[in-house]
C-alpha cells in the first residue's frame, strides 16, 4: 500500500471556509427532491451533519434542475443504515449508502479523510486509488473532492452554501479547476481528465490553463484505466444530451487518440472530413432525441464513431481479393476487438454494432430476392438510418439512400413488378423522413432468435421420387 501520491497532491492543502449565507445564494428546498430532504432532516435530527453536496449544488447554483442529490455526512454507513431501514450498503472502492425512496435513490457518502492513520481501508496502486475508505472532516473531504465546483456544501441547519476551496468563485467566472496539483490528482485517476472535458462541455465552463497543460503529457495514462469504467464515462459524455459538444472538446483536447484511437485515425486519413459530417449528425440527432425525452442506444453512436475504421479496413479487406461478406464480418469483429482494449461495449451492443455494420453493402444489392429480405430484416431500420447518416461520403451514397426511401413507400406488389423490370420504385407518396439517429429502433440490443423454416407437408399417399420421376 502507498499514499505517496495522494498525500502529495492534498496534504500541503488547506480549507478556506467561506459561508455564503440563505440570502446571497439562489437554492431553494423546492428545488430539492423530496427524498434528499427527507435523508438531511433526519440525519440532522440524529445529530449528524449533513449536507447537500457535489453537482447538485452546482447545479442549482446555475439555475439547472439535478437529476441526483448526493449528501454527505460525518455518519458511517453503518449508522445511516441504522437510521434507515429502505437503505442498503453498496462498493467497495468507496463504501456508500443508498437510501431508496420508490424510483429515487439519494446517496449518503461519509466525509473522507487523505490520511490514513492505519484505521482505514485504502489501497493505491501506481499511484492509482484502487480502494478508499477512510473516513475524516468535512475540510478533509472538501479538499479531496476533483474539482472545486464540486466541492460546495449546502447545510440543511441554517441554509448556506460552505465553500472550503474557492469553488462558489469558479461558478461565477464558469472556470473548471482542480484542487491540488493538476498531474498528481491526475495520475491519482486518470479519468479526471474525461471528468473535465465532459463537464466543462455540459456547462460551458473553461478549462483553467494549469488544469489542461497535463493533457498532452498524461492522456496516454487513460490506455491503463479499466476499459468498464471508460465505457461508463463515455456514456456520460455522448449520451446525456451534450454529445456533439462533448466530441468537439474531446477531439479538442487531444485526449480522442487516447479513447478512441481508430476514430482519431480514421478522421486524420484522407476522406477524414465526410466521417466527421457522419459523426456530428450523428451526434446531433442524438441530442435531439435526448432532449424530446426519445430512447437511444448505445450501439448506434458507437456504429457511428468507429464507422470509419470499419470501411477503410472491409475496403483494403476487399481489395486484396477477400469474399465482400466475408471481409465485412471478419473488419466487424477486428474493429471491436481493438476498441474493447480501450472501451468495454458490452456485447449485447457489439453485435448490433456489427449487424448494421454488415448490412451496409446490402443496400447496393437492388435485386428482388435481396430487396425484400433486407426490408423483412430485424435491424433494416437502424440500417436504414446509418445509411442516411452516410449521405456526406458521395452522391451515389445520396442515390442509394433515396431510392430505399422510395422502396419503403412504395407497395410490395408494385416494388416487386418494378424489380423484376429493373425499375426504380415509384411511389406518389413523400419521401420518408429520417428521424434523427433512429435509435429508437435499435434499444433492443438482443439478437433475434432465427426464424424457424417451415417443411412443406407430403400429400397422403405419395411415395418418395425417384431419379426417373
């Protein structure tokens, strides 16, 4: 065990109390969930403190409305368990409760300390937190928190912010910083780096100078942090409604190559532009749908971000003479194995992921037989829609995209008359209109059980054919 590091970056800190009293803060209790209040009133009541704390706190400051309220509290678990008996204890990286609540869960974290005086539970390992239960102050836990936004505490004894690390400050100038040395918290955990640039992308914040130089220097640090945990991470940064501008200062920061490094490749190669119009619709209509309350997956944005890596390699694949089919399926699978080095998607996205993937090179196959099978196929619209979405990369893409248009409107007794004439499908009615990302159509991550073929029954007393007959 080795608290070299997390000593270094926090134990030459100290706390700066700042009130900010009911009157000169805009948080109200009506904009607190009715469970979080519920949890404050009655740990304060046991003669504990407690207080709101973290980005919801933030949040409200700014006017926002959180999804989440966290509280903190000199408490142990143990004893916020004994308070609560709808409360269950989870993790052991950081021991915590969660009080339930029907659908809400308020989370009750005891104030940590950065000091262990051999009472507690904590494990670094390369300078990594692998495990953290040790419990101190309200100073010692504001101090140990990443970012000084994040370090507010809201009392529910009289109502004001305290703020022990200048963070009330920063929400005013809308400045992102970290307490302590930027490169030792980073090396502490790598994916504060992530943590900074998503957020300050949510919010419209600026990096703070000393907060960004480490990037450049430290990002490759992120190809050694648990590729479950960036999975989670970058679902926070390019599906919580903020996507395209999460991409846009992720790409910016230089820290892209570091999560997603075939994607990076696949933009700085030539064609490189009309990937990236592919990635910002993509993104976009995502953000759209997020904000009308729509349902997305996962497995079409990550389509959508590796997509370039898939075609640059099918197309080499291809022209070294592989079977078409055969060189999509065996790029599919060699694209996932890559980035699950970096981000673990799970496998119930992965193989969507691949079925939209190889059904692209379907869409050219405007024959009959083909036409009406790749209709009838479970994953034709999320298909469909990647194929919209590719309407940058050439006319004919364009072309390809507005002829199945018109075959989807077009009725199966005259599309297939058409066909058999060679004809483009005609139809009177309005062109579909892609609805944004069409993840709606893809949430169901699971793979179709094959249809079951059904054998054509022998006629009573016929016998088996014979060569002759």
């Amino acid at each position: 065990m080795n608290d070299s590091v997390s000593n270094a970056a926090l134990g030459a800190l100290t706390a700066q109390l700042r009130i900010i009293p009911r009157e000169q803060h805009s948080i109200s209790r009506k904009d607190i969930s009715a469970g979080a209040l519920r949890v404050l009133y009655r740990l304060n009541e046991a003669g504990h403190a407690a207080y709101l704390v973290g980005g919801a706190v933030r949040d409200l400051l700014l006017g926002g409305h959180p999804k989440d309220f966290d509280i903190a509290t000199d408490a142990t678990p143990e004893e916020v368990k004994r308070l609560f008996r709808n409360c269950r204890l989870i993790g052991r990286r950081f021991r915590l409760a969660h009080v339930v609540f029907g659908n809400e869960i308020v989370e009750v974290a005891t104030f940590r300390g950065h000091t262990d005086d051999g009472s507690g539970d904590r494990h670094v390992i390369d300078g990594r937190i692998v495990r953290d239960n040790v419990y101190g102050s309200i100073e010692e836990d504001a101090i140990r928190r990443d970012f000084t936004m994040n370090a507010l505490y809201y009392s529910i004894a009289d109502f004001s912010v305290r703020d022990y690390v200048g963070g009330y400050e920063d929400i005013q100038r809308r400045e992102l910083r970290l307490i302590g040395d930027p490169v030792l918290r980073y090396r502490e955990d790598p994916v504060r780096m992530l943590r900074a640039v998503r957020l300050a992308a949510k919010l419209d914040f600026r990096i703070a100078p000393e907060a960004r130089a480490p990037f450049e220097e430290l990002g490759e640090l992120l190809l050694h942090a648990p590729p479950a945990r960036l999975f989670d991470e970058t679902l926070k940064m390019f599906l919580a409604g903020n996507g395209l501008k999460s991409f846009r200062a992720l790409e910016a920061s230089g820290l892209l190559v570091d999560v997603f490094p075939l994607t990076a490749r696949a933009l700085a190669f030539r064609g490189g532009e009309s990937f990236r119009v592919l990635i910002e619709a993509g993104l976009a209509s995502t953000d759209v749908r997020i904000a009308e309350d729509k349902p997305v997956t996962p497995a079409f944005l990550f389509a959508v971000l590796l997509w370039g890596a898939v075609r640059a390699q099918a197309e080499r694949e291809i022209a070294k003479g592989v079977e078409p089919t055969l060189a999509w399926q065996r790029v599919s699978h060699h694209v996932m194995d890559e980035q699950a080095k970096q981000v673990a998607i799970p496998r119930r996205f992965g193989i969507v992921m691949q079925e939209i993937w190889t059904l692209q090179p379907r869409f050219e196959q405007r024959v009959k037989k083909r036409v009406f099978r790749l209709l009838a196929h479970p994953r034709f619209r999320a298909a469909y829609d990647f194929l919209m979405l590719r309407a940058a990369e050439s006319p004919a893409v364009v072309e390809l995209g507005s002829w199945w248009t018109q075959a989807q409107a077009t009725p199966h007794e005259v599309l297939a008359q058409q066909l058999a004439g060679n004809a483009a499908p005609a139809t009177a009615a309005a062109p579909h209109a892609l609805e944004p990302a069409a993840a709606a159509d893809v949430a169901s991550a699971e793979v179709p059980a094959a249809a079951k073929r059904r054998r054509r029954r022998r006629r009573p007393g016929a016998g088996p054919q014979t060569a002759s007959e």
